[in-house]
C-alpha cells in the first residue's frame, strides 16, 4: 500500500483518515451514482486541494475553489468510480487504445507540470472531468486540467469523450 500511496500521493491516497465526514450520492457526468464520504477539506495526506482514497470511498475536496471547484471534483470522481470498480476495462482499454498509451495503469509516467507523478489513472481523471464539465471538444483547458498533460488532438478528445458517455457506468 505504501509504494501506490507514494506513487499516487497527487490524488489518490492509501485509505480514509478519521475526521468530519458526510455521505453523500454524487451524480457523475455520466450518471453514474457514486456513493462516497465526501470532506470538504484540503487532503489531510498531501496538502493538496484534494485527493482521493484508494477504494474510492473517500473525497477530500477544498470547498474554497470557486469555479474549478466542480472540474476538480468531476475529477476526484473518476478516482472513485475507478476505485469502487465501476471502470469497466473495456473503457480502460478504449482510453489506452485512443492515446496510444502502454503499460500498466498505476504506473509512474513521469513528473507532471507541478512534478507530480502522473499515471494513466490521472490522464483518465483529466479526460473525464474534461469530457464532463468543458462545453465543447474543441475547447481547450488551462490549469488544473492541464497539469497532467492530458491535452491531445481534437479527434482523440471526441472519441475519448463518447467512449466514456456510451460505456462508463
Ligand atoms: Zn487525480
């Protein structure tokens, strides 16, 4: 568990901390029902705006973000859903497939603009809060959504975007 906390120390996070916590249903982009403690604070492991737990039962998330607090959330998010198991391969396949993407899906794929580690999991939670709160495929995102470098051509935006509409559930 401590080489994925350190590997994924951006976002992902072992397991839930003891604190204030609310059980909360979000609705994804998708519709998919995500079931999740939701801690509207600063995550307690990397003092980051936030993270998510490992088993995807956890979201930490700085209430005070004002309009990236929603991208930011729809990307904590797809970490859930991909924690609670509700990323079916096909999509993981789909989204590697599209990005010409390799190897293993926790792995380390190099520092990220911030220099974190940036993982295809990161690159997927990108492309879905994309995919889920930008208006149009040909829009282009700044920070935070750029950081982890997720930003390819207009054609593998749109196909990325309907693989996840038409299968993630
Ligand atoms: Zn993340």
């Amino acid at each position: 568990m401590r080489s994925i906390l350190i590997l994924l120390a951006t976002c992902l996070v072992a397991s839930a901390a003891p604190g204030d916590s609310a059980g909360a249903v979000l609705i994804t982009p998708t519709g998919a029902h995500l079931s999740v403690n939701l801690i509207r604070a600063e995550c307690p492991y990397t003092g980051h705006t936030s993270c998510t737990a490992v088993d995807g039962r956890t979201i930490w998330l700085e209430p005070r973000l004002g309009s990236l607090y929603r991208p930011i959330l729809v990307h904590e998010e797809a970490h859930a859903l991909s924690g609670q198991g509700l990323v079916s391969a096909a999509v993981r396949a789909r989204f590697m497939q599209l990005g010409g993407y390799t190897g293993d899906w926790y792995a380390d794929r190099g520092p990220s603009l911030a220099g974190d580690p940036t993982s295809l999991e990161e690159l997927f939670a990108e492309a879905y809060s994309y995919c889920g709160t930008t208006p149009r495929a040909d829009y282009r995102y700044d920070e935070p959504f750029g950081e982890y470098g997720w930003d390819p051509p207009r054609k593998q935006r749109v196909q990325t975007c309907d693989a996840f509409y038409r299968r993630l559930r």
